[in-house]
C-alpha cells in the first residue's frame, strides 16, 4: 500500500460530449472506456493497458450554470477532505462545493487556490492509491499551473500539501518556471503564463510526440503549441480537444 497524501490521484475530464471525448482520446491515447452507471449520470472510466488513468463526464448543470467550460480537473489526495477544505479557505483560496461522499469510491470537495485554479481535494474509501506521476504512454507525466502570481501559488500548495521547490528554469521575459517535488518526486512546475485562462494543464505521455500531433489534428483536435523540446530531450504540444478542453502531450520526437 502506497501513501499518496499530496499526489495528483485521478484526472477527470468534464467535457460536454462524453460519446465524442471517449473517441477523441481513445485514438489519441489508446485508452480504453467503461461505463459506471451512477444514480443521475453515467460515468466514464478511462484505462490504458487495464490501469485507469481518469473518467470523464458531462459538465454538471451547476458548473455549467456557473460558465465552467469543459476541462481537466485533478484530485489531490488529502488523509481528511474536510479539514482540508477548511484550510484552503484559510490560505485564501475556495471552496467551490462543499465536502461530499462518492459511494463506494471516497469523499471529494472542489476548491480553487487563492488565483482562482480550480483542482479537487479526495480522500479514497479503499486502499491508497499509488502515485500518479508516470512517463509511461497514456499516463500524466507532468502537471503545469498556469497563473498570475507563481510564487504567491507555491506557497499556497506548498503550505497545503507539503510541496517542495525543485530546479528554477529561467524563461528569459516569461519570468521563471518554478519546478515542484511531491516529497521527493518531481511532478511539474508553475509559471506566470499568457494564458487567458489560468488552470492546472495536464501532460499525456506519448511514446512519438509527432504521430501522437497527427491522430490529435485528424480527429478534430486543435494543436495550439509545439512541438517544442523541453529539458531532458523531450518535445510537447499543447492542444484542446474537439470540445475545447485543454491538454498536452510529452514525448520523444522520432522523426527527423
């Protein structure tokens, strides 16, 4: 049994075509889909060679009637969601919904950190769950927070989770790109970014960055960055999907 106190446990895509998304990222990342029905909805489990990865699921109407677009939405693991959700309330941040019990599964609350990202607090009902920071394909790899005040959000997340400070990457005018450890794992990094829309981006790991570009363009996807290489000889490309959702991939580049 592994402690994953402060690891990114699940991803969850709410998107507002599950048949379309199952599709989309089934071709792009070879995942596979089961359904769980669940009283008032069905929800999607996604798997890569029978490991689940993630679920996805139609945006709530509340969330849609609070303008959440569709998007990827991580779970943090915490040893008590309600008390950690107090304690986002006390670092600035907010609750968005309030603590709550998934049958059989655990117990979840939606927060947002004090510059508005929005993530998942989670505490599992069964065993604890191994680390989700994997390079294997179709895996998260890595985690980005895009935001307006980097070293205010490290310290929130460090303070709430534990988290570390890893190397420092100047990016020349675009500030630093602070990289993060998960007790002792490194795990992402955070940056003051351009983006419109400041939220946690989530890396998919591909075993040929370009061939994995082609199946995101022929199926209807919307490449917006890359591929562009990164330390350590890997290549990325930022993207959303044919419902706007926003994702990316990491990996090697094979062709010349």
């Amino acid at each position: 049994m592994t402690d994953s106190t402060g690891f990114f446990v699940w991803y969850e895509l709410m998107t507002s075509d599950v048949a379309a998304a199952k599709g989309f990222y089934g071709r792009v990342l070879g995942w596979t889909a089961e359904d769980v029905p669940t009283p008032g909805m069905t929800y999607t489990l996604v798997k890569v060679n029978g490991t689940q990865v993630g679920g996805l699921m139609t945006v709530p109407k509340e969330a849609r009637d609070a303008g959440v677009k569709p998007c990827w939405v991580g779970y943090i693991a915490v040893p008590d969601v309600d008390q950690g959700a107090k304690k986002v309330t006390s670092l600035g941040g907010k609750v968005l919904r309030e603590p709550a019990d998934i049958p059989g599964v655990g117990r979840f609350a939606v927060v947002a950190d004090p510059q508005g990202v929005m993530f998942q607090l989670f505490k599992g009902t069964g065993a604890a769950q191994p680390e989700a920071v994997s390079m294997k394909p179709g895996h998260v790899g890595w985690h980005e927070l895009h935001t307006n005040d980097a070293a205010k959000a490290f310290e929130f997340y460090s303070t709430l989770f534990g988290w570390t400070k890893d190397q420092a990457i100047n990016m020349g005018e675009m500030g630093t790109y602070q990289l993060f450890a998960i007790r002792g794992t490194q795990a992402g990094g955070m940056f003051n970014s351009p983006a419109p829309v400041k939220s946690w981006l989530y890396y998919f790991a591909v075993e040929d960055v370009d061939a994995a570009l082609k199946r995101i363009t022929d199926h209807g996807g919307h490449p917006l960055q890359g591929p562009t290489e990164v330390p350590g000889g890997m290549f990325i490309v930022q993207a959303t999907d044919p419902q706007g959702a926003m994702f990316a991939i990491v990996g090697t580049r094979k062709q010349s």
